[in-house]
C-alpha cells in the first residue's frame, strides 16, 4: 500500500503539513486557537456532516503550488479539501470576516432571546459564535417565525423556534441508532425538525441528540430549570456499562449529580475513546444514574479559562488538591487551642442560650445578664 501524500497549507500565514485529503477546517484545528474557523453544523464524528451553516467560510488566495490563482468566492472550510502550497485566509481576511457576521446575523434571524431562561446558556455555540463574529444589533424588523409545539419523548425537549437546521441531531439518530423516528418535515421558511406521525424518541442511545446540538432547541428534561451550568461543577467519571463506554462527565452541586452529559473537546465534540471510536454514551448512564455512588468519580474536568462554566472553580485539575492547613505549619504540627472561655470572660452572654432556638429574632436582653 502507498503511503498518503502530504501537502503543506498555510493558514494565517501559519504553515502546516497534513494528509492529503483533509479539509481546511481540521488542518486549522490542529494549529488550533483562533486559526480554526467555527463550525456550527460540521462534527467530525458524524458522516455527511457539513456544508450548511456556512459560519466556516474562509478566503483561499492561493489555490495550490501547481494553480496559484486564489478562488473566485469564499469557500466552505468544512467541505474543502487542502491543496498542496495552498494559502488560506481566515481571521486576516476582512472579506472573511464580513461574511460571517452577515451569517451570524441571518443564524439570529428567527431566533428567540431566550438565553435567560433557556437551559443551553453557558454552554450555547450560537451565543459564543455571536459574542465573537456577530454585530452588536439586528435589522430585522419582522415577527419571528414560530412553530407548534411537538412532544418527542420523556427524556428530551424540542425548542424548535431556537433550532438553526444544522441536521446533527438527524444525522445522530441515522447512524446511531437502528431506526431514525425525527427528520426536516417541509421546506424553505417552513423546515422543522419533529416526527411525521408525534412519536417519542425512544432509542438507547438517542439521548446523545442534546449532546451534539450547538444551541437550545434540543435539552435535557430531567435537567430543565434546574440550575445553571456555571453553578455547577463538572467531574469526569466512569462506570461498567454493558451498553456504552461509561466514561461521562457529572455536573454536581455539592454531593447531588443535576445532569449527565458524554465528555466532550475543545470544538465541543465528543471525545474518542482508546480505539478512536466516539465515546457516545446510551440513555441509562445520561437519565437514570443520577447518584455519586453510581459513578467512580475521576477528578474535575478540565474546563477552558474562556468558559463561563470556569468561572470562580478551579484551573485545570487544582480543585482535586487539598490545601494545606496553616495554622500547623507554621506551629510545629501544633493543632490551634481556644485560649479561655469568652462567656466566663465578657461576663455578658448567657451561655446557655442558643440564638438559633430563639423564636424570633434577638435582643439585647437575649446577650446580657439582665432578665
């Protein structure tokens, strides 16, 4: 067998070496930062995936070593293979940049403002996507569209009036599950996801359709007004699953587990397992094992500094360490002593009175002596 070629692409004016093959966005992704475009619809696990949202358009100024004419239009990074000596333009690109604030605007088109009480805020895609390369209001003047509600299941909740179309959570159920219930009903204006015929989603494993939707439109209902994801704190944990790999991670308020999800990278993807296969996780291990003692727990999750989940936490895996205790460090191990009794000292608390047994609030006469 032949080896895979490779070609060199510069991304930014950052070259890169990559198999022959791969598209633009994921030769952007391993240099990483800024350099990768989003994706709102493109996820590297789903095949077919793609080519819709069009928020991974990027400027090629140079075709290849062989054909250096630029092309003609802005190009789908998601869809477009690397060329060798091809030169790409992303965030150096006004062009870029234009375009993908005019997408950004188009995305909130129907949108609702839905953020202060939709569960996916703190963790929306669309959110990050229009505080990053959206403009500060819209033009739109018209009535939102709306749709009627559907009932698919008792595990997940369809928004369809935040939904952007992306087809993950269709292309989710084709490939994960033996017989896909949801599709895109009508077309154009009118395109909804639902069921034909208002059936429950009911597969194993088709609770992984909340994990991979960028927005709202598809949430957890043992989750729904619970709490939010920057109040909890995010633990990675394993458990012997018959069905899935077990690995996922708990976002915990003290000891109570509020919510299970699979574990996911920096692009919001799930993670792979050892063999490279998706560590998607089935419907037992995301809505019924929701207790510590089902879990062994692994440690806190690395979350990035740029997340609102992160905020006021821990960075990396800091909050697993104990702190020391100063007061014996610095005495010789000596543990602290109260040095006298304050009531026998002050003379004016009565030290058998217990203010939270009190009825009612407390007084003067509550502290002193006097009767």
């Amino acid at each position: 067998m032949s080896e895979t070629p490779m070609f060199k692409v510069t991304i930014d004016n950052i070259t890169v070496e990559v198999p022959a093959g791969t598209t633009i966005l994921n030769a952007a992704r391993m240099i990483g930062g800024e350099v990768a475009p989003p994706a709102m619809c493109y996820y590297s696990k789903l095949e077919g995936s793609g080519g819709k949202c069009r928020t991974c358009l990027v400027e090629v100024s140079k075709g290849s070593e062989k054909d250096p004419r630029p092309m003609p239009k802005l190009v789908a990074s998601c869809r477009t293979t690397v060329m060798d000596g091809m030169e790409v333009k992303n965030i150096t690109s006004p062009k870029v940049l234009d375009a993908r604030a005019g997408v950004v605007e188009f995305l909130l088109l129907n949108h609702p403002l839905d953020c202060p009480v939709c569960d996916q805020a703190g963790e929306c895609h669309l959110q990050d996507l229009s505080y990053d390369h959206g403009k500060e209001g819209t033009r739109y003047e018209f009535q939102r569209r709306t749709f009627k509600k559907h009932d698919i299941g008792p595990y997940i909740q369809l928004h369809m009036t935040r939904c952007i179309l992306c087809y993950r959570c269709v292309y989710t159920a084709d490939q994960l599950t033996a017989k896909r219930e949801h599709g895109v009903l009508d077309r154009g204006d009118h395109s909804e996801i639902a069921t034909l015929i208002e059936k429950s989603l009911e597969n194993d494993f088709i609770g992984n359709v909340i994990d991979v939707c960028p927005v709202g439109a598809l949430t957890d209902k043992t989750f729904r007004f619970k709490n939010r994801v920057w109040f909890l704190k995010p633990m990675d944990a394993h458990r012997d699953c018959p069905t899935c790999s077990g690995k996922v991670t708990l976002w915990n308020r003290g000891d109570e587990v509020f919510r299970v999800t699979a574990r996911k990278d920096q692009w919001g993807e799930v993670e792979s397992l050892e063999d490279g296969k998706p560590a998607w996780i089935c419907n037992t291990c995301r809505f019924d094992k929701k207790k510590s003692s089902d879990w062994v727990i692994e440690g806190p999750r690395a979350i990035s500094r740029q997340s609102v989940i992160s905020a006021n936490h821990y960075a990396g895996k800091v909050g697993s360490v104990k702190p020391t205790e100063i007061f014996e460090a610095v005495h010789d191990g000596r543990h602290p002593k109260i040095m006298m009794d304050i009531h026998a000292a002050s003379e004016v608390n009565k030290p058998g009175i217990e203010l939270s047994l009190i009825n009612g609030p407390a007084h003067s006469t509550d502290f002193t002596g006097e009767e």
